[in-house]
C-alpha cells in the first residue's frame, strides 16, 4: 500500500517531524566504530600485520594478543544499509566470475578486497577503511559458505588463514571430545597466530579480556531482556545498531561503556514508562533470521503502521558468548550459531523466547543468502507455531542483496499476519 499523496494546493506541507537527539549510547557506538577503522589503520602504517575475522570466531584471541582485527561480514552489512552494494555485486558475479549463489555478504567482501588488491576499479565508497588484510581468522559455527569465502580470500591475497573447524552439531549439548578437539585447535592457532605476527600470548591479560567480554556478554544479554517491559522501552530494531560493540569489539571495556549507558536508557525508559517505539504497542513479535540491512527502514514503517514492535530475535543473542577458561571458550564457540544448533537446540531457544517476550507472532526472513538456515527455518516454523500456540509469517529477502526482496512481498505477509494475530487477540479478550 502507498502513502496517501499530499494536496499540496489545499492544504500547507506540514512542519517536517523534528529528530529525536541520539541517544549518549549512539554516539558511543559511532566514536568506537571510527576508532575500530582508524586503530587498523593506523597498525598498518606502523608496518603491524591486521587482519580480518568472521564475526563469531573467538575474538578474545585478536584482544589478548593486541591485534587490530576488522570484521567483513560487520563492513558488508554497512554497505548494503547505505544502499552501496550494486556495484561490488555486479563486480563480484561479472568480472570476479562468482556465482549468483553466494552469500551476498562474501560477494561484496570479495570485491572489495579485490579493489584493495589492484584487480578492479569499483569505487569504493568509504575510501578503503577495511585495510587490506595480512591474515585472516576463520570459524565454521555460523556456516560453511564463510569457509570457501575466505579461502577465496586468501588465495586471491595470498595471505594465511587461521582457521578452527568446529563442525556442525548434532547434539543438544557439547560433547566432551569435541571441546578436546576445538581445544587441541585453539592452542595450535594462538602458537601459529604468535609466530606470524611476533605477538606473546600472556595468560593474565587473556584472563582479563575474557572478564570483559563476560560482563559485555551479560550487559548485552541484560538490554534484550529488557524488551520484556509493556511497553518495550525501545523499538527491537533499534538494538540491531549496537550490535557491532559486540561482534567487533567484544573484548573492549569500550563495549562495556556503551552497553551500560544504553541499559541505563532503557531502564529510565522503564521507569518513566515511555518508549522511543513511535506508535501504540498493539502486538509483539520475534524476529527470525539476519536483518534485512537493505530494507530495514520499509521493515520498520510497515511493521509500524500496525503498530507491531519486534521485541525479540535469536541473531543479536548469538554474539553474547559465556565462558570462563580455554576449554569453556571451545565448548561456547561450538554452540553459538546456526552449525552449532541442530533443530531440537533452536527450537527450545526460540520457544523460551517466545514465552520469555510474549509474542503474538514471529516473522521468518528466509534470507537467499543463508542457505542452511533456511533450511532449518523451513521445519523450525511448523513445530514452533504448534508448540506455542503463536502464528508465523515468512518473507524472501537477503541480508545484503538488494534484488532478492519485494516491498508488496513484505507488505501483503504482514497484513496476513496481523489478520491472524488480531482474531487471536479478540478471541483472548473474550475469553
Ligand atoms: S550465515 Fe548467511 S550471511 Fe553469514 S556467512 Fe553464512 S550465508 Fe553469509
């Protein structure tokens, strides 16, 4: 559905909506995102080595040792929000040769670092802040396309990749020999990280650094548990702009700052019962999947115009990572995204969050990127739906390929869905 056009002739252009100051927690998050590319930088100039990382390998590692390390799939899902991806995606499947297929984050990040290294002339719309990489740091919890994106990577730069293979899981839990198989890598990868870069691995100081990132993940945790309030003090979107304190900078005490001051907002929030959402909270709903970076702003007015507030979703919650020595960081990182959770695992997370946040609904983003995850969805949808009691909706999109979503798509899906949300309100009111 359209906006309804003004008469400009009948009637004055009403006084554009005065901003809303960002908020202390923002500009926080900013300054740190700019010291982030600029410490990089700045090690490059110093002739130290930097290097790049997926965003769930075990960044306590890069923290102990001092190393400045940049995150692609952070960078990329910028890109594709300022809506500055097209032409590293025609790059990437034209004169890279890539297929359509890939993640759309990998396509953008293989163009650019193909620009870094000489081989194409895309401009790059940030003047090349995500240094060229002397070594990349590589897990496969999250998926296994990240492990041929970045052995791409590495060939193309001819640069090393450190990489720790903690395998899908079948298992609700970790088993014993597997942490003892990510253990046994883990120490491998911090001598070899050592002997590459001429970094000393000191225990205190990782001691110290695994305490922050506690208290970071605890913080983190604590401000999306803070969504349970009626009304959620803030909008759940709007948690998504924190999220790279803690994919980039979990380990820093300057993630600790940030995630304090925004509790504190949320709390006084609370307290005065007010909210930045700017409409009636008339339903809640869980979020399943990546956001949808491209659109986030069609997503947000369409949910809003019916008054629905997402307060809950399973992807911020994977970066907040908790464990105490070496083996807990084996046994934390096996279980922390989607090749870490076999279909019983996510659907017990998805069914406390749902209860936890009492939603009335959950909106599925079956993200063309995401293969394994949607695959999963697919039957994680169907049990939960049955188990909860609480109605679903999907939509197609991707999390940095424009071309794979449609506005009338999302718009019409969410209408079906508060059709169905709003008879199962009705039928609660009367008993
Ligand atoms: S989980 Fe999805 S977005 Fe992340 S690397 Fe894999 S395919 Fe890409």
């Amino acid at each position: 559905m359209s906006e309804p056009v003004a008469n400009v002739e009948a009637t004055a252009a009403p006084a554009p909506k005065p901003k809303r100051p960002k908020p202390k927690s923002m500009i926080m998050i900013g300054e740190q995102t700019a010291a982030l590319f600029e410490n990089a930088r700045l090690a490059k100039e110093r002739g130290e080595k930097v290097g790049w990382s997926a965003s769930i390998f075990p960044q306590e590692i890069a923290e102990t040792l001092g190393l400045n390390v940049l995150y692609p799939e952070n960078h990329a899902a910028g890109i594709a929000a300022r809506h500055q991806a097209d032409p590293f995606l025609q790059e990437c499947e034209g004169a890279l040769g890539y297929s359509n297929d890939l993640c759309a984050y990998a396509k953008l990040n293989l163009a650019y670092a193909a620009v870094l290294n000489g081989e194409s002339e895309v401009e790059l719309p940030d003047g090349g802040k995500m240094v060229k990489p002397d070594f990349l740091l590589l897990t496969n919890n999250i998926c296994n396309q990240l492990t041929k994106w970045y052995e791409n990577l590495a060939r193309q730069l001819d640069i090393p990749v450190f990489f720790i293979d903690t395998c899908y899981n079948p298992f609700d839990y970790v088993t014993e020999t597997r942490v003892r198989y990510v253990r046994a890598q883990i120490d491998q990868l911090i001598k070899d990280l050592c002997e590459f870069t001429g970094k000393t691995w000191d225990d205190e100081r990782f001691k110290k650094i695994m305490e922050i990132s506690q208290r970071n993940s605890y913080l983190w945790e604590r401000a999306n548990g803070l969504l349970d309030h009626k009304p959620a003090p803030i909008g759940g979107f709007e948690l998504f702009n924190y999220m790279s304190a803690m994919v980039c900078n979990r380990g820093k005490e300057s993630t600790t700052a940030i995630m304090e001051q925004l509790n504190a907002e949320m709390e006084e929030s609370i307290k005065n019962g007010t909210s930045t959402f700017p409409v009636e909270q008339e339903y809640r709903v869980s979020w399943d999947g990546i956001a949808c970076w491209p659109f986030l702003s069609h997503n947000l007015r369409t949910l809003k115009k019916y008054g629905i507030n997402m307060v809950a979703s399973s992807y911020g919650k994977a970066w907040a990572i908790n464990y105490e020595d070496l083996d807990g960081m084996a046994r934390a990182y096996c279980f922390a995204s989607t090749n870490g959770d076999n279909l019983t695992t996510m659907l017990s997370r998805r069914l406390e969050a749902l209860r936890q946040f009492d939603c009335d609904g959950t909106i599925y983003h079956v993200n063309r990127s995401c293969k394994v995850m949607d695959c999963q969805m697919m039957e994680v949808q169907r049990q939960l739906s049955e188990l909860a009691g609480v109605p679903f909706t999907s939509f197609d999109g991707d999390q940095a390929d424009y071309r794979n979503y449609s506005e009338a798509q999302f718009e019409t899906r969410i209408q079906g869905l508060v059709e169905v949300m709003k008879q199962n309100k009705e039928a609660k009111n009367n008993g």
